[in-house]
C-alpha cells in the first residue's frame, strides 16, 4: 500500500509542478528577498532605459520635422516673395 501512496504522491508532484511551470505560478513564499531585489533592481533599470530610448525617439522625430517644416517654411517664403515682386495684373 506505501508504493501505490508513494506514487500517487510522485505522479501529483509532477502534475503540480508541470502546472506551475506551464502558467507561470511562483509561490511568493519561495521568492528570496535577495532574488526580489534583483528582480526590482532589473526592473528600474529597463524602465530608466526605455524612458531614455523614448526621449531619444521623441528628440529626433522633432529634429527631424523641424528640418522638414523649415524647408517647406522658406519654399511658401520665397513664393510669397515672387508674388510681391510681380507688377500688377501679371498672371
């Protein structure tokens, strides 16, 4: 009778722990405090990289559409510019 308990033990062990594997689940309780901490310490540090990536993104993208509308700025100057000079009634 043991050997069937034993078994039936083992085989609901592995069932568990190929659940828990499969979803994810961790049991707070098996979290070490110096594993959290370097789980934290990853954490920030990602979002300080994304925050700066993002402010990197957004630094350009205006660099580049300040290039883009200054150019289109003096091209409708200087159309602008022709017109004045025309005489009037010129087409």
């Amino acid at each position: 009778m043991d050997a069937n308990r034993t078994e039936a033990a083992d085989r609901e062990l592995v069932r568990m722990i190929e659940r828990r594997s499969r979803k994810g689940e961790v049991d707070p309780d098996e979290l070490e405090p110096l594993y959290m901490e370097s789980v934290r310490r990853y954490e920030d540090r990602s979002c300080e990289e994304m925050r700066v990536a993002w402010c990197e993104h957004h630094q350009g993208q205006a660099a580049r559409l300040r290039a883009v509308l200054e150019e289109l700025i003096a091209g409708h100057e200087k159309q602008a510019e022709r017109y004045r000079e025309q005489p009037e009634g010129a087409p």
